[in-house]
C-alpha cells in the first residue's frame, strides 16, 4: 500500500528486493492514502501525478531485474473511481431512490364520479449534497391487501461478524392492482373503480448518482463510476490509456505481464443499485418488464453484503412469492 507517490526511489527499491529475497514472484501496488497519513500533497504526489507514473516504472525496472510480475489496481483505492467524473454524470455510481405516499380522500378530487389524484408527486431527497440531479424512472400506484408476512433472514455485522436472525415484516400488495402511472413528473391519475384511496400507496422511482467519493488519493476528488455501464468501464479505460499507461508501463506489461484488477467492489450503499440501460438490459435477458415490479426491490440490497440490524424502512412484497 502507498501512502502516498512521496517516497524515495532508493526506499522503494530496497523493498522490492526484500519481497524478491523473501521469495515472492511479484506484488500488487495499491494508492492507499490512510491509516494516519496526512498533509499529503495530492495534486503533486497523488494517484496518477507524474510523481505516482515514475514511481510505477521505478517499481517495473526494479521488478525485472528480478524477473518479478507487477499488479496494479484500477483506481486510486476502490471501487474504480475518476477525478473527472461528478456523481450527477451519467458514468458515475448511481442508486434508484424512492418516495412512497400513503393516500387519503384529500388527494383526490371528484370529477364525474370519478376520483382525480391531485396530490404531490412522490419524489425522494437527494441522497448527498454533491449529487442533486433526479430522473425519473417511474410513478407507481399499488393496492395494499393489509395483510404481510414475516421474511427469515441471518445476516451479519459488518464489525464483528455477529449472526443475526432476523424477521422482517413486509406489507404484501396486490400483484394485479401494480400500475405504471406515470414516467414523467407531470401526470394524471384516475384510481379504480370505486376504490378507497386508503388502500393506495404511490411510488415514486429516480435514478440518481449516490455520491460516493473515494477521498485522499486525487487532489481532485474521485468519485465511484457505474459498475454496471459499459460507458463507464470506458471512461476509466480511457483515462489509463491517456494519463496512467506511460510507454514504459506499456512495456513492461507486454513483456513481463501484470494485472490490472479491482482490489475490492465495496459500493457503499444500502440502496437500489441502478444503472442507466437497467431496465432494457433485465428485459432482453429474463424476458419480462421489470418497472411494474419495483416496489418489492425496496430493502434488499445490504451495503457490502453485510446488515447490521433490522432494516429501517418497510419491504414490499406479494403473498405468492412465485
């Protein structure tokens, strides 16, 4: 792990020959600004400087005087992030978040027998201060039958590894009454039949960036691209092609080899993951609209794979879970 590309060539190379003597046949090398370390000056000394790149083909010429393979990760720390990206770019990491509204009889108004939904639209806030652009995927409108189940899950603390098992209330919906009632933010609804407004709830869905940074290793700050997106994948590509790849990096990977790899995924969000192409890319491979259906994505995604306690918000679901 580097502290930070302020170091001596002669100390780094002092350190490769003691991995070399201790046996090893290569090493990984990780931008890893913590652990107590301060005051580093990153638009000098950060990760892709021209101080990091010299110190990259230092730890190359001193690798194969040993005949020793160098990896690197694919960003400053993880997940792959870029200094040249905002969390409301497209590239960057996005979350569906949401707003669901209870309804009432004064959301509505009576027109011909009919029941006009003049309420707010359900919008959710925007999750960091550094991400405020919302697109709106959908506007849902679901029956609640008033009835739930109990799901059983064990999950684990994310500190101590501390078995939890866990019943999880979820309110159950009617699969039938699941409406699409909008994809734009101004719209008009008509609930059913001679339907109580009680029973409704209303989903709001907006693709949003989630703001997660990865601090200390550029001078400007990184943040997390789209995991999902080809176009991000691209970016990042991109931005090794042009600032990281010098021409004896290059050389030294077609001679000698290395990877170029994601040290850990680590998406710290415990919200619904999204990505721009999501709902075109889950039709064409399970053969079915996923919009309809989001409501029951709510609470199933733990940060890290990891829950600490119960979940805080309510989970949606269907009495036939097939």
């Amino acid at each position: 792990w580097w502290p930070s590309a302020e170091m001596s060539a002669g100390q780094l190379k002092a350190e490769i020959a003691q991995i070399h003597e201790a046996g090893f046949s290569g090493f990984e090398i990780i931008y890893k600004n913590g652990g107590g370390v301060s005051g580093v000056d990153l638009e000098h000394y950060g990760w892709g400087t021209n101080a990091f790149n010299n110190l990259v083909e230092v730890a190359y010429d001193e690798a194969e005087q040993y005949g020793m393979q160098v990896d690197l990760t694919i960003g400053a720390n993880w997940p792959a992030a870029l200094p040249t990206i905002t969390p409301d770019d497209d590239t960057a990491s996005k979350i569906l978040a949401y707003e669901v509204l209870s309804l009432s009889n004064a959301d509505f108004l009576e027109q011909n027998g009919q029941l006009i939904y003049t309420g707010k639209t359900p919008r959710p806030a925007p999750t960091a201060e550094t991400a405020q652009k919302q697109d709106l995927i959908a506007i849902i409108a679901a029956k609640m039958t008033g009835e739930s189940r109990m799901d059983r899950e064990t999950v684990y603390a994310a500190a101590t590894g501390e078995r939890n098992d866990l019943e999880i209330p979820v309110a159950l919906m009617d699969p039938d009454s699941l409406t699409v009632v909008s994809t734009k933010e101004d719209f008009t609804w008509t609930l059913p039949g001679n339907e109580n407004p009680e029973d409704y709830l209303l989903f709001g869905f907006y693709m949003q960036g989630n703001g997660h940074a990865v601090s200390g290793t550029t001078a400007q700050t990184s943040y997390a691209i789209d995991h999902y997106s080809r176009e991000a994948t691209e970016e990042v590509t991109e931005y090794w092609e042009n600032i990281i790849l010098t021409d004896k990096i290059r050389e030294h990977l077609e001679t000698f080899g290395g990877d170029l790899f994601e040290d850990s995924l680590e998406l710290k969000s415990n919200q619904i993951p999204w990505t721009k192409l999501m709902l075109e890319e889950f039709s064409s491979r399970n053969g079915y609209d996923l919009i309809r259906y989001l409501p029951v994505l709510i609470d199933r995604f733990p940060a890290i794979g990891f829950m600490q306690s119960a979940p805080t918000c309510q989970r949606y679901g269907f009495a036939d879970q097939t």
